[in-house]
C-alpha cells in the first residue's frame, strides 16, 4: 500500500487544508485625536468584535501599555483563563491619544519580531483603527468579502463558540486556509488570474460550507463583510497578472450567495480586491496584518 493511500484511510485529517496558527491583537471601542490630544475610549472589549476573533482564530491579544490599563470583563478573563488570549504589557511614550493607537503598533511590531507572519491586527467597527501615520496609501492591497461570512451574535456564550470550533474545526480551517491562499496568489503567481479564479472558487465552496453548518447548529449570528489588508504592492500585483481582478469592482460568490439568499432574499455574495493602505512598520509580503469585521445585519 503507497504511502498517501495508508495516510488518507488512517488520517482522517489527511487531504485538508492545515494553515498555521493564526492570532489577533484586538483593542476596546475608542477614537483618538492625536493633532488634539482628546481620546474618548470604552474600557472593555465590544461583544461582537471579541466573538468574530475567537471564531475564526486561534490565539488572541489584548495589549495594556503602561498610560492605560483596561482590568477586562467575564468574557476576556474567561479567554485569559483558558489560555487563548494574553495580555502583554506594552511600553510607549506619550499622551493618552498617541498612546494608545502607539501601543497597538507596537505590539504587532514585538509580535512579528516573535512569531513572523502569525499576528494580525484584528478591528471591527467597534475598535480602535490604526492610525494613518503609520500608513502609505495605495501601496496595499485590499480583499473585501461582502455578505459572505457569519459571525456569532454578541449573546452567544464564548463556550459554546469554542464547542463549536472544536465540532466544526475542519469547515473552519478550510476558510481560513483558502484565504490565505489567496492572499498569496495576489503576490505573484505567473499565472494569477488563473489561479485567482481557482482559489475564490475554492474560497467561496467554503464559505458556503460554513454557512450551512451554522445554520444546522443553529447559532444566532449575523451576515457580515471581512476586508483583510495587505502589504502588497496593488500596482505591482496588477502587472503580474491580476489586471483582470483589478478592473472589476465586484466578482460574484455564487454558491455562497445561493445559501445567504435562501434566508435574506435579493443580497448577494461579492469579492473584490482593490488598493489598500500599506502598513510601514512591518515588512511581511505575504499574509495580512490586518483583519477588519462588519456584522452587516441579522441572519439567522
């Protein structure tokens, strides 16, 4: 008996996707004015962001710094108790504003010199953004997942996300997998388009797949967009072949659309890639230091 054939009847994860360990720094709900010096923060971690990081990955983050220091609720002590998320301590200078967007800079700087590739930023609409001094526009590139993805409600209990995640890990990795394929097709494969194709088409079978999963399980949780940020060069990658992706604004996710549609008619599943900012304080080519969520409404 070959080898592949003995591993696939013995292994029952041979043959799936195994993408690496991945974490995101997360930030509680705040606006910092840094020309003004005014910073207007919430102490704790906003109840839908923290459920979409602990859903869709491994490790999280949750920086204090030395100027402000959030104590956390239940829910990040629960994480911090199970291992999954750590709060290290991140020293900056300055006022409360620069500080506080300084410290998540920082902290993804310490965590790439680390662990390279494995950190993202993690930001929803109820975070704190990274501040645009650290950025140089149109160098990035942008992928936008638009109605193609659910995330848990804010009153689903963290245990039974991580029950879920334990039951469902390989519809989960699959996601996460052709995702990071893609985003490494965009860096230049000779043949992009081509290959941009497959990995959507890829892409959006699995997310198709973790839709009706969700929907057995019956989780409580919203339709949302996912916009992951890039440090590639958006005008370099369009010469290397994805010139046809970078004319469209919107490319259709047809099998995740015809699950979405069954509960909410008339919306659609889209994907597009477009320029993006490029993040100066980290040089990694190939995975995305950031991750932006965007509960867009309910679904089931």
């Amino acid at each position: 008996m070959g080898e592949a054939k003995h591993r696939k009847e013995h292994d029952p994860e041979y043959g799936k996707p195994r993408p690496k360990m991945r974490g995101l720094i997360l930030s509680s709900p705040g606006t910092a004015h840094i020309g003004a010096n005014t910073f207007h923060g919430s102490g704790q971690l906003d109840k839908t962001d923290l459920r979409a990081s602990l859903f869709y990955w491994d490790r999280l983050m949750w920086p204090t710094n030395n100027i402000l220091n959030n104590m956390g609720d239940a829910d990040s002590q629960f994480l911090e108790s199970a291992g999954i998320m750590s709060r290290p301590r991140i020293v900056v200078w300055g006022d409360m504003a620069s500080a506080s967007v300084n410290a998540i800079n920082q902290a993804l700087v310490d965590a790439e010199a680390k662990e390279p590739g494995i950190w993202s930023i993690g930001e929803g609409v109820n975070s704190l953004s990274i501040a645009d001094r650290w950025m140089v526009p149109r160098q990035g590139t942008r992928i936008e997942l638009i109605n193609a993805i659910p995330l848990p409600k804010d009153t689903v209990p963290l245990a039974e996300i991580l029950d879920f995640k334990a039951k469902r890990r390989p519809e989960l990795l699959a996601f996460r997998s052709y995702l990071e394929e893609m985003t490494q097709e965009i860096n230049g494969s000779a043949d992009s388009v081509d290959a941009l194709s497959r990995k959507l088409k890829e892409l959006d079978l699995a997310c198709a797949d973790l839709f009706k999963t969700t929907k057995e399980w019956q989780l409580p949780l919203y339709l949302s967009d996912l916009k992951v940020s890039m440090n590639t060069d958006f005008a370099k990658s369009i010469d290397m072949g994805t010139k046809a992706w970078g004319k469209l604004d919107d490319i259709g996710m047809s099998e995740t659309a015809k699950i979405v549609g069954a509960t909410l008619a008339g919306v659609s599943s889209l994907c597009s890639v477009k320029p993006d900012f490029k993040l100066q304080s980290i040089r990694r080519p190939t995975s995305p230091y950031k991750y932006l969520y965007l509960a867009q409404r309910e679904l089931f």
